[in-house]
C-alpha cells in the first residue's frame, strides 16, 4: 500500500510540475519541474518512505521497462542501420560532455574549499 502512496506521490508532483510549467509559460519541461518538487518534498518523511518504496519496486522490476524500447529499436532498424554511426557517435559525444560537466560541478566546491583554507 505504501508503495501506491509513493507512486501516487510522484504523479502529484509531475502534474503540478506540469501545471507551473504550462500555467506560468517556463521554459523548463513539467517532469523536470516536478523533480525539483519532488527534491524539496524528500524532506519530509511523510513523502520519503512511501516514494523509496515505490522505487525500490520499480527498480527491482526496470529490466520490464526497457522492452518498449527495445521494440521501437527493432522497428526501426533501416533507420538504425542508415544514422546508427552519426548516433553512436552523438551518444558518446554527450556522455562525456555530461561526465565533464558533473565532475567540473563536484570539483568546483572542494577547489574553492581548498583555496580559502590557504589564504
């Protein structure tokens, strides 16, 4: 039961996510907004214990969801066939901007940190 609670819980949070984003012309996507609620409401362990049950249930079963995906793939493979090295390429592109990105994000704190303890 506690589970449907936290699910219950994140489809809230992505409709007012979706609700401000529409509602008030951002130019942030409402799911994306409805994370940033969802961080927020993570505090409060009214939110916390149901939505880590809900997720540890979806994890346990995430192999399910990626067969969507996988049919889309194997309808499509012309397509996969003709761009498939332009996207391999895309792919590895952004990954490693994401990962330069995330590790400048994590380094920049300890760097400033380090500087004043100098000073």
């Amino acid at each position: 039961m506690k589970g449907l609670r936290g699910l219950a819980w994140l489809l809230v949070l992505q409709s007012i996510g979706e609700l401000l984003s529409r509602g008030l012309s951002l130019p942030l996507p409402g799911p994306v907004l409805g994370l940033v609620l969802l961080l927020a409401a993570l505090r409060f362990e009214l939110v916390r214990e149901p939505v880590a049950e809900c997720a540890n249930f979806l994890l346990s079963h995430l192999s399910l969801l990626f067969i969507p995906v996988g049919v889309g793939v194997m309808t499509h493979l012309a397509l996969l066939a003709q761009y498939g090295g332009r996207m391999l390429f895309v792919i590895v592109l952004s990954t490693w901007i994401g990962l330069a990105v995330t590790a400048t994000v994590l380094y920049w704190p300890d760097r400033q940190r380090r500087h004043e303890a100098e000073r």
